[in-house]
C-alpha cells in the first residue's frame, strides 16, 4: 500500500516537472517575441519522430541605416551625417515647370517683392541632380532657414539687405555668378534659366572649404514619428481636405490625397509639377508660419523671424493650430508646439513650410 502511494507521489511530481518545463519552454519564446519553428527529426535508429525546437536569430532590418534628419526616413547610414543644399528657387509663372524641385526633402516658401513667392529647396544626398533650378536670389529670412540646417546655400544675387549676412563664415554661402558651375538654358530668358547641379555645388562647397558634415552638437529642428507602422494624426485638430495660402500672386493650394497620406500642391491654377519628371509635387506635412507684415523702403520684406507667434500643423487630412519659437534670429531652429507646450511629431516623408503675413489668414476647408 505505502509502495503504491509512494509510486502516485513520485508520477505526480513527475508531471509537475514536465508542465514547469513546458511553462518555461513557452514564456522563453514569449518573452523573445516569436514563436518556436517547429522541426520534424527521425532517429537513426529509427525511432518515432520527435518535436524538436529551433529558435531563429531576430534580423536587424534596418542594419546599415540611420534616420534621415529631413525626413525621419530610414535612409544609407553612410550619408546620413550629410549637410543637405538649400537652393533658391524662382517661383513666378515664367520659371514653370521648375527642374528637380520634385527631389526636395524640405521647402520654404515665403513672399518677397510685388505680392510673388520664392522657395528655398533643402536637397539631401541626391548626388544624381545634373539640373536643378531656376535659381534666384537671396533674401535675408531664406538664409536664415538654411542656417537652422547648416546647410550650402546656393543663390544666383541677393538683396542689399542680406549681403551683411552673406559675408558673415559661420553661412556657408555660394553666389551662382561666381561659384556652383551654374549653366544658362536656351528654352528661357534670362534671369529664369540660371541653373546648377549638385556635382557643381559639391565642387563649389569643397573649393570654399565649407564643411559637407553635421557637426557634432547640431541637432536637427523636426522632431519626428519613429513608429514606421502608424502615422501621427491630430485627434485634437479640424479636418482638413484643402489649404490655401493666401499669397495673391501665385496663389498656392494644397489638397489630401487620401491614398498617398500626403497633400498635393496646386498654384497659379492647377498641379505644380517637375519639369524632369512630370510628377505632382506631395508633402506628408505642411506647416504654416505667420509673421507680422514689415518692410524696407523699397518694398523688400524685414519680417522678424525670432521669437514666437501662430502657426498651424497639417498632415494627414487634419489641421491644428500650434505655436512656433525661435530663440535667437541667427542661431537654434524654429520650434512648434501645441498650447499645451508640447512640441508636433512630425509623419515620417517631406515637408513644406510657407511663412505668412497675419494678414494673409490660410483658409482650411474640410471638403
């Protein structure tokens, strides 16, 4: 009788210690997060087959990549370091369709002179361009923006205004009519086919001795969405199908492509196109700057681009009014933040940025 209960205890235990193992086996892979592949073996000896557990090593996808600080794109680890070219685009009816524009990872648009907008096109690693522009000229608040990404910029002249910037080392500045390889096409007049290319303004940059690298406290100004699998959306924002700029000369629009998850861009009555590629340009943000109306005698804005003021934040059919702060009017980055203080998460792809007057209010329709 004690035999038999002895063999009860020790068959009990026995169990105990197989569904113990079986617990562990199961939270291992639980806590790898996978699941065991399963494997069928046969013995030499012609045994029954048995299970036999094989974990597979976890592959690093993004092996050899890095973040880009343009787009939060993963993108080659080798260029990631890159300082992108900020290039001044012409941006009247005359110099359509612009060639390469449809590259840029970033753009700045922004009024000058008699109500027409210029664009400021920040280029990352795109070595292949062999036509980029129109280019034109400077005006104080682009330089500026590029400074925010210590990037080359290009330009073909510069207002009078500027030129005490220009001047300055810490702007890493090219002036197309002596440097950047630049070109003249035949197919336009003059001053809107003035052209270069980005083995030109790698040339130019190097024979200047302006360093191509992000130094090693530089830190990006977007702040962006790490999640590849989920896109930001603005719970707290209002729909947002259509905005117009409010610039009276080009008069710019951009509408949700629900598909893409990116805004397409429209001016002077219809798509905005690449003359080297015929595509649409999209933007999976949009941010909008307001700046109080101020200008020289001459008509060349002064607008005071530190400090802080209104903007809004779009992206992905929703639109919400944040605020945006710079601290110094050369150095640091514009920032934007929600009322709460808390700064936007931009959606992974490009941006675009239009500084408008206060009195030019974006109009944002919901159909």
């Amino acid at each position: 009788m004690k035999k038999n209960k002895f063999l009860k205890f020790i068959l009990a235990a026995f169990i105990v210690a197989l569904s113990a193992a079986a617990l562990e086996a199961a939270w291992h892979f639980i806590s790898k997060g996978s699941s065991p592949e399963t494997h069928i073996a046969v013995s030499d000896a012609g045994a029954m087959p048995s299970a036999v557990q094989k974990e597979e090593p976890m592959q690093d996808i993004h092996a050899g990549q890095a973040r880009s600080r343009l787009t939060g794109l993963w993108v080659d680890e080798a260029g990631a370091d890159n300082v992108p070219y900020a290039v001044m685009y012409s941006n009247i009816y005359d110099a359509m369709p612009q060639s390469s524009i449809g590259e840029a990872d970033v753009v700045f648009e922004s009024l000058v002179e008699g109500g027409i907008t210029r664009l400021c096109c920040l280029f990352e690693n795109k070595d292949a361009l062999e036509k980029i522009g129109p280019v034109r000229s400077c005006r104080t608040y682009y330089l500026l923006f590029a400074k925010e990404f210590e990037a080359v910029y290009v330009h073909y002249g510069y207002s009078e205004y500027a030129e005490r910037y220009l001047v300055q080392p810490g702007f890493h500045s090219l002036e197309g009519m002596v440097y950047c390889d630049f070109y003249r096409s035949s197919d336009r007049v003059a001053p809107h086919n003035a052209y270069t290319s980005w083995a030109g303004i790698t040339k130019s940059a190097q024979e200047k001795g302006y360093p191509l690298t992000y130094g090693e406290t530089y830190a990006s100004p977007f702040l962006f969405n790490t999640d590849d699998d989920k896109a930001v959306v603005l719970e707290q924002g209002s729909p947002c199908q259509k905005a117009y700029m409010g610039y009276p000369n080009n008069q710019p629009w951009f509408e949700y492509d629900e598909a893409s998850g990116s805004y397409l861009r429209y001016q002077f009555g219809g798509p905005q196109i690449d003359a080297e590629t015929g595509m649409q340009l999209s933007f999976q943000n949009i941010l909008v700057k307001y700046v109080t109306p101020a200008y020289y005698e001459n008509g060349t804005p002064d607008y005071r681009i530190y400090g802080s003021g209104r903007g809004l934040y779009i992206t992905n059919g929703m639109a919400a009014e944040v605020i945006w702060a710079k601290e110094s009017e050369t150095e640091g980055p514009t920032k934007y933040y929600y009322s709460d203080g808390t700064e936007i998460v931009l959606n992974q792809g490009k941006t675009w940025i239009c500084q408008v007057e206060t009195s030019q209010e974006v109009k944002i329709l919901d159909n």
